[in-house]
C-alpha cells in the first residue's frame, strides 16, 4: 500500500473517537501513519464533509462514513492485529 489513508473527523465526536480506538486496537500499523484531518480546521473538508464523519479514505475510495464497516475496512488493510 503507498497511499497513506486519511481520516476526517471532528473533535468530541462519539463515534469519530470510536472508529479511531478501533482503528488503533485493531489495525495500529495504519493507525499510525494515517493522515488525520479535523473537518473543522479547513472551510473546504467542512464544507465536504459538514456533520458526515467520521470519514476514512484510502486513495480515491471511501472505505466508511459515519459507521464502522470491519467487512470494508479489513478489504483494505487486512486482518485484525486485535479483535474489536
């Protein structure tokens, strides 16, 4: 994988700080080059995303919005280091 995946979200969003703990118990590797993005720190990622995150990308694929997929996720970057 080159891309680094990015993950929108927005500080003191319940599920934006769940889908990042699951990220980061169950895929740390990715978790740990990931480019994180806060919506609300740039006009154009707010006026993309508004009140749709959390958001996770992998190059020009969304992998989830709003909800965890483990199906989608795992597609992209394999097998859970650590079950959720």
């Amino acid at each position: 994988m080159t891309e680094a995946p990015v993950f929108y979200y927005r500080n003191g969003c319940h599920l934006c700080e769940e889908l990042a703990a699951i990220l980061f118990r169950s895929w740390p590797q990715q978790a740990e080059i990931m480019e994180w993005r806060d919506v609300d720190t740039r006009a154009d990622w707010r006026a993309s995303y508004g009140e749709r995150v959390p958001v996770l990308i992998l190059g020009n694929e969304e992998i989830c919005a709003l909800t965890l997929d483990l199906a989608r996720i795992t597609e992209y970057f394999g097998d859970r280091t650590n079950p959720v």
